[in-house]
C-alpha cells in the first residue's frame, strides 16, 4: 500500500465511495478508512440464499437528476423498478401513497370528483387554517378518516412522539394523487441494481486502496498524516469529541426471518399502519431485484422503530429546532477547519436520499477541483 495519499476518505457510504471513485478518476491518490467490515454504509446489501438483503432497511433509487441516473447506471447493472406500497391496517391492504386506489378501498369512490369532495368535506369539518404540528397538516391535506387509517399510527411508531409534536414538514413529502397511480415515487428515473447494492459500491471502489473494521477517530492523528486532505462522512458531533452536545438521532431495529416459500407479500413493502403492530414495514428482498433466481425461499425484515443511543447505528435525524441549532453551531466548527472536508448524511445531519448523496460529492468535487 502507499504510504502517502492526495485524499483520505473516512467512511465507505454512497457519499465516500462516490468521492473516492472522483477523484480517483481524475488521477488522485485516494484511501478509503471504513469503521464496519464492510463497505457500503446503509445502502450495503448481502447475499442471502442468492437475495440481496438489504441489511439497513429498503432502499430504491429513484432521482429527477439525470446527472445522478447516468451515474448510478453507469457502476451499477440496474434493472426497471416501480417502488409500489401497501399498507396493512387491520388486515386490509391499502395502497400508498394516497391514490385512487387509496380511496377507492376507504371511501368506496371511483372518480377524482367523488374523492375530492370526500376528503373536501373531512378537510373542512377540521377547520384548521395555519397547520401547526404534524397531525394538524395531514388533518388539512387529506382529512381524518386517511390521517386515522394510514397516517397517525405509522408515524407516531416511526418517531415515537405524538403527531401533535411533530414537525408538519414530515408528513409534506407524501404525495397525493386523484388518480389510479400507485407509484410511490413521483420522480422521472428510478430502478434497482441488480444483484443488490454492493456490487455498485465495489465497482465505485476499483482500484481505490481501502481497509475497512478501522475508526479513523481512534486514531485520527496517525491517519491524518497520510493523506493532504481529508474528506469525513461520520457523524458530526463525534468529530469534535462531542464538546458541544450529543445531536440526536432516531434508531431502527431488523428482524430477518426466511420463510419456505417462493413469495410472501404482495408486493416488496408492506406497511403496517396500527400503532398495536410494533414494526412499521415489512420488506421482502427478492422483490427488490427482477433477476433474483430463488423461486424456493424468500428473506423478509420486520423494521422496529427504537430510540438512539451509543453503540446503536445513527438513522434518521430528528428535525426540531433544538437539534437544527446545535447542528449549525458544529458547522461553524466545521468552517473553521483546514484540508477537511465534511461530506454526506452523518457528516452534515442531515437526511439525504441516495442522489443527493451523489450530488453532494459531485458539488464537492468541484469545489476541490476547481
Ligand atoms: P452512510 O451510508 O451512513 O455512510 C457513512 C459511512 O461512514 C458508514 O459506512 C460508517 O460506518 C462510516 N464511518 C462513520 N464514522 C466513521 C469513522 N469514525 N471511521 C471510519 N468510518 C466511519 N435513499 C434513497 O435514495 N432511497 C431509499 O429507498 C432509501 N431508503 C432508506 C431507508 C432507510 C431505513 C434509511 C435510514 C435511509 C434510506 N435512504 C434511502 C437514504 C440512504 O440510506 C442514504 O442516502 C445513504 O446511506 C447516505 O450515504 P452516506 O455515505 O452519506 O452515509
Ligand atoms: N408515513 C405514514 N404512513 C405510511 C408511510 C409514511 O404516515 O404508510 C409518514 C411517516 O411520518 C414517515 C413520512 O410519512 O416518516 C415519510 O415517509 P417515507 O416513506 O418518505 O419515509 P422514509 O423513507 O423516510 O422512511
């Protein structure tokens, strides 16, 4: 290995591997450290029985940048994948996000007329004018009886807080459609890497120098030295010891069950929207990847919802003032620092789908490059 390089990496996430693969490209010399024992941050799959599992939770790619499409296409053997969600409330499936079909099944309509003026009439009878928390905004964009059925329950699991608590924005990224369009995604490009995500990060990695099971922070001095700059996607607050306060996080929980059969659900996501049913979703792996070969068992993840503390993986981050503050105090720090750059989820608190990790690299890769 050599023993001095243009760049440290420290983490081999969607957002690291993108790095290395950038830079490499342009003739640097690039070392990736990653703290697991394997590469991929939570887009990491593993196969299981020939189905790649999703180890940290489902993941779809799905972009309106081209920018982004042409260069997941282009390390990854990607197959068409149209993300279609059922939720499960007390043994009824019921399509998401809110659809034709949704209403169809709640309300026994079939034309977008009939289901504006139910759902007109339940938006009116609350009467709420400026949403102030979560539960009120999903009140006055779909009305009770969906909030009830698909929404409070769900959503109360997932953060474990009251509806009343929460932040509107959440529930703002749900769309809703008055026509039969089950897609859960609204963007232009969106498929599946075959064979799982893995693979793509590997073919991000050709040719990168990378080790893997090693904390660049316990032994941050002797791995600053081998590079002139370093690009960091760990957590924020960790970087600097914490000295400010811990940021907090929202955690998950996977139990990976196989079953004997050749498919389980109807389809890869089933949500479980009962507060009573303690996980939120159900994943069935080989319906994630069109080319799985298995026809004689499938692997299923029953996500559970758990609150965060040291030791547990750093999941989801919790938008509230309190947090975004000391966030923003941590990125003063952060301005202040030479030849480090932060990069991705961890590194910036900050929830990033899959292209904006992309996109955030190729941002910073500019900037390095200019
Ligand atoms: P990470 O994947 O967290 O990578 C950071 C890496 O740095 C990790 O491997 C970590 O081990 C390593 N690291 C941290 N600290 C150190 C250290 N001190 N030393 C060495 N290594 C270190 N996005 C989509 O586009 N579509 C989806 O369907 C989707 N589904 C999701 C489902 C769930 C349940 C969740 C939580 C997220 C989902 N996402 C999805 C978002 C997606 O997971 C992120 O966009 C992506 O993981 C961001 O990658 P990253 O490299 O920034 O962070
Ligand atoms: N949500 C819901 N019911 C569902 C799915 C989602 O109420 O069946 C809410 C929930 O509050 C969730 C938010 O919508 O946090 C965003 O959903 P999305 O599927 O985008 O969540 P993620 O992929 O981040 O888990």
């Amino acid at each position: 290995m050599k023993k001095h390089y243009d760049y440290l990496i420290v983490g081999s996430g969607i957002s690291g591997s993108t790095m290395a693969r950038l830079l490499s490209d342009a003739g640097k010399t690039v070392l990736v450290v990653e703290k697991r024992d394997e590469v991929g941050g939570n887009v990491h799959t593993d196969l299981i029985d020939g189905i790649p599992v999703h180890t940290y939770g489902p993941h779809i790619f799905h972009t309106h940048s081209k920018e982004a499409w042409d260069f997941f296409c282009k390390y990854a053997d990607v197959a068409p994948y149209v993300n279609r969600v059922f939720a499960n409330y007390k043994g009824k499936l019921i399509s998401m996000p809110f659809n034709m079909h949704t209403f169809e099944a709640l309300f026994g309509v079939k034309t977008p007329e009939e289901a504006k003026e139910v759902i007109g009439k339940e938006i009116e009878k609350e009467g709420i004018k400026e949403p102030k928390n979560l539960e009120e905004q999903a009140l006055s964009l779909v009305g009770r009886t969906i909030y009830e059925t698909l929404i409070k329950g769900y959503t109360e699991k997932q953060w474990g807080r009251d509806a009343t608590e929460l932040p509107a924005s959440i529930i703002k990224r749900l769309p809703i459609r008055y026509e039969y369009n089950d897609n859960y995604f609204n963007d232009a490009y969106q498929g599946e890497p075959k064979g799982g995500y893995t693979p793509f990060i590997e073919n991000l990695l050709k040719g990168v120098d990378v080790i893997t099971g090693v904390d660049y922070l316990a032994n941050k001095e002797e791995y600053d030295e081998k590079a002139d700059e370093v690009i960091y996607t760990g957590r924020l607050d960790e970087y600097f010891g914490f000295e400010l306060g811990h940021l907090e996080w929202r955690s998950l929980r996977f139990d990976v069950k196989k079953e004997e059969v050749d498919s389980f659900q109807c389809t890869a996501v089933v949500n479980y929207t009962e507060r009573e049913v303690p996980y939120t979703r159900v994943s069935e792996h080989k319906k994630f990847d069109p080319s799985c070969t298995n026809h004689h068992s499938t692997i299923l993840s029953y996500e559970y919802p758990d609150s965060f503390e040291e030791g547990k993986i750093p999941y989801y981050v919790v938008n509230d003032a309190k947090n975004s503050t000391l966030a923003n105090k941590y990125k003063e720090k952060v301005a202040a620092l030479n030849n480090v750059y932060f990069l991705g989820r961890l590194a910036n608190y900050q929830y990033y789908d899959m292209d904006d990790a992309i996109l955030s690299a190729f941002e910073l890769y500019k900037e390095l490059t200019k």
